[in-house]
C-alpha cells in the first residue's frame, strides 16, 4: 500500500469516528449557537436598548394616567 493510499484510509476512519462522536458534535453546535446569539446581540443591542427604553415609557405613561384618573378613596 502506498503512502497515499495509507493517508487516505487513516483520514476516512478519523473523520467516521469524528462524525459518530456525539459528545464532540454537540459541543460544537452549543459554540456555533453561542456565536451566533453574541453575533446578532451585538448587531442589534442599540436597536434592542432603544426598543425597550420605548416601551418601558409607554408603560410608565399609561401607569400615570391610569393612576390619575383613579378618583381619591373617601374616608
């Protein structure tokens, strides 16, 4: 067998034995995952504070009104 023949059968079996190695592929999907939130968290955290600080008014405005317009309790 020639040395590249023999190259060629080690890099196949590695790359099975690679492939049926659940424990690794998870693990590489939970970093591709992880890379892709922190991706887009990153692109969009001006967008998303901007967002939130919208609605957060808002529901503090409505709280306002809702509570002045609430009549004093007698008593």
């Amino acid at each position: 067998m020639d040395m590249l023949t023999r190259l060629w059968v080690y890099a196949k079996s590695q790359s099975l034995r690679f492939i049926k190695e659940d424990k690794a592929a998870s693990g590489i999907e939970y970093v591709l995952i992880a890379v892709m939130v922190a991706v887009v968290l990153t692109a969009f955290s001006g967008d998303i504070a901007t967002a939130v600080e919208t609605i957060m008014g808002e529901i503090e405005s409505s709280l306002t009104t809702s509570a002045e317009s609430i009549p004093p309790a007698e008593g």
